[in-house]
C-alpha cells in the first residue's frame, strides 16, 4: 500500500510543524491505549512541551501514518522530522540515556530539585543502596513522580539522561521533566508498625474536596465563577439534570485542560460515585480546586428541586 500525493503531504506538514510529536491513541491527559499512556509518562519525565496527534480522531492518519513510517502499531515518535520507533523502542532508549540525547537535553541547564531527607531516612536508604551495590559501581536512588504524583523510589546505576546530585550522603538519579514536581520534597522514615517512607510533596495537588448540595445551590445562585460538569451518559441526562451542567465528553474533557489549573471545577453524577473519579482525574492532571457533589442528582432532587425526578 502506498499513500496518495495529498496524504504523504499532510503527514509531512504535520512532523515538519513540530520538533517533537507523538502519533497515539487518544490525548496526553486521556490516553486510549497502555502503549500510548507508557509514552506520555516517558515525554512527560523528560521534555516540558511536545505535541500530539490523536489517531483515533482521524482513521484516515491512523492508517496513512503506518504506511508513511512503515511501522505497523501506534504510538508512534517523531523528533526533529526522524521516525525515532514505537513503545518498545522508546522504553528501551528512555533506559539508556539515548532518548534523552535524541531530544536534545541540556543537562547543564536544568538545576536539581531541593530535597529534605531525615537522617533516619538516609540511614534507610544508605541501608537499602548497599544491598543493592555490586562490585565497584555506584548505586544511585532514582527517585521520580509521575504527572499524578505517584513518587517512585528504585535503586541503580547512574542514567546519562538524568541529573545526578547527592544529599545527606545519597546519591540521586531524577529525570529533568520531572525535577519541578520533585523540588521541596521531604523524605522521612518512621519505625514499627505502618512505618516507612514518609514523603511530603508540597507540589501535589490538594484532595478533592467534597461538596454538598445545599453549597452547591449557594455556588449556583452567587457571582462566583466555576464550572459545573455532569460525569453521567446521555441516556441519564435524558431523565435528570442540575441545570447549567455541561456533560463531561471526551471532547470537553480537552477543553478543561486549557484552564487554569486554580480554575473551581465541580462534578456530579448520579450518586457521587463517577464524579468522584472525574475529579480526581483532573486533581491528578494539577488542579487545585476540585469539588465533587456528594449524593449526586439525587441529592439535589431530595433536597433542592424535588421536580427532578429521581431513577
């Protein structure tokens, strides 16, 4: 299969517009397959701005951008006009430092993050690093957290792709798109039972917070400015709805991410269940003001407007 004039054009123009951008299944902030979202967290550990392509959104790129590549699966990566491979490929490149040469890192540039380690911590960790050692090779603590932050802790080698540093006797390995999630960390261990790593990560999101209905319908009557999200199907919209709900597509999902990420963002469902998990997503994605509406549509009908009807 060759691709027509009009559509190898349209691909070119496309890599051509950006240093570095990925062909995959779905977007950065809702990934549709596991290969796509393995990718997003890789780009996101090392590069701050790169762009996307959602295959899913135009058959006629996902099938023309396999014959283009001649590559048979997505995602798919481009850096700098080059075909760099798939997800496997990039893992591979991610763990040796390649990846990072790719896209052109200046390691030089990118200051290491502050981190607060107790002495009880190192002792842990210095504890941990020598079981790890093997022969004369250093042992450094790669320590990361993912754009949820979910931090990770394991021990190896030194990477060339990440900054290497050294607190309180331990060496560090972070990756540079990480470094910012990372800086003012603490790390603390405590002993006996339910002990452990103790991190405190001033970066992280605040929890979601809960919101009832009689604090809903105050939001709704004031001059504040947020926005209101219904995490429900159609089907369920067609019973009930909380007026000026918007319905939480896909689509509107993207249009969120443009926010500010101090934007107040309020969702309900049914019960409390689903938006719940929504919020947290978006809580996840950085935003500070999440509110989720505790008891859902049928609060608001038991205790509000008992002209919507309950199901």
């Amino acid at each position: 299969m060759s691709l027509n004039t009009e559509d190898q054009k349209h691909i070119e123009e496309i890599i051509a517009a950006n240093k570095v951008v990925l062909f995959m299944k779905g977007t950065p902030q809702m990934p549709q397959c596991g290969f796509s979202a393995t990718v997003i967290e890789i780009l996101n550990d090392i590069v701050p701005d790169y762009d996307t392509v959602n295959v899913l959104a135009d058959q006629s790129i996902r099938e023309n951008i396999k014959v283009f590549s001649n590559w048979p699966t997505i995602p798919q990566l481009y850096i700098d006009g080059e075909f760099v491979g798939g997800c496997d490929i990039i893992k591979e490149m991610n763990a040796n430092g390649e990846l990072q040469q790719t896209l052109g890192i200046d390691l030089s540039n990118v200051a290491p993050p502050a981190i607060t380690v107790s002495d009880s911590a190192a002792q842990a960790i210095l504890g941990a690093a020598n079981e790890h050692a093997s022969g004369d090779e250093e042992v450094y603590l790669h320590l990361s957290v993912n754009t949820k932050f979910e931090p990770s802790l394991e021990f190896g080698p030194a990477h060339a792709g990440k900054l290497q540093f050294e607190g309180n006797g331990i060496k560090f390995c972070v990756s540079p798109g990480g470094a910012g999630r990372i800086d003012g960390m603490s790390i603390d261990f405590v002993d006996g039972a339910g002990g452990g790593f103790k991190i405190d990560n001033p970066n992280a999101p605040k929890p979601v917070n809960q919101m009832d209905v009689q604090k809903l319908k105050t939001l709704i009557d004031s001059d504040e400015k947020f926005y209101l999200y219904d995490a429900r199907g159609d089907d369920e919209r067609q019973i009930a709805i909380i007026p000026g709900a918007e319905q939480l597509t896909q689509e509107v999902a993207q249009e969120i991410q443009a926010l500010p990420k101090d934007s107040k963002l309020v969702f309900h469902c049914k019960m409390g269940g689903r938006s719940q998990q929504a919020a947290e997503y978006f809580r996840q994605m950085g935003f500070s003001n999440v509110h989720n509406v505790v008891g859902g549509i049928n609060a608001w009908s038991a205790e509000i407007d008992p002209s919507v009807p309950q199901y």
